[in-house]
C-alpha cells in the first residue's frame, strides 16, 4: 500500500487496516518457523505498511 493511498483513507479504516495487517504479520511468522513460506520479503513489506499506517495515524492526532 502506497503512503499516497494511506492519506487518503479515513483513521477508522486505517485502524482496521493495521489490525488485520498485524494478524497476517503473524500468521506469516508462524508460517517463517514451520518453513512453510516461500516469499521472505512479504515480512518485511508488512511490517513497513504497518509502520506507515501508524505513522499517519500518529501525525493525524498530533495536527487535532
């Protein structure tokens, strides 16, 4: 999810967003140890879509 796509989403479905975004990071890691997973960069690509979601939503606080 592009940073441009992010500002353009309300903070309630940004939250959502987050939360089932933190649900597949987990499943991916359950995934990592059970050697099941094929693509290693979909961690990593997660992990910077939640920091970008927080990010935005932690800067739309500060500007209320």
């Amino acid at each position: 999810m592009d940073f441009k796509d992010i500002k353009i989403k309300t903070s309630e479905e940004l939250e959502k967003i987050s939360a089932d975004l933190k649900e597949e990071l987990r499943v991916l890691r359950f995934k990592v140890s059970a050697q099941s997973l094929k693509q290693n960069s979909k961690i990593s690509e997660t992990k910077k879509t939640i920091a970008r979601i927080q990010t935005e939503l932690k800067l739309r606080s500060l500007n209320k």
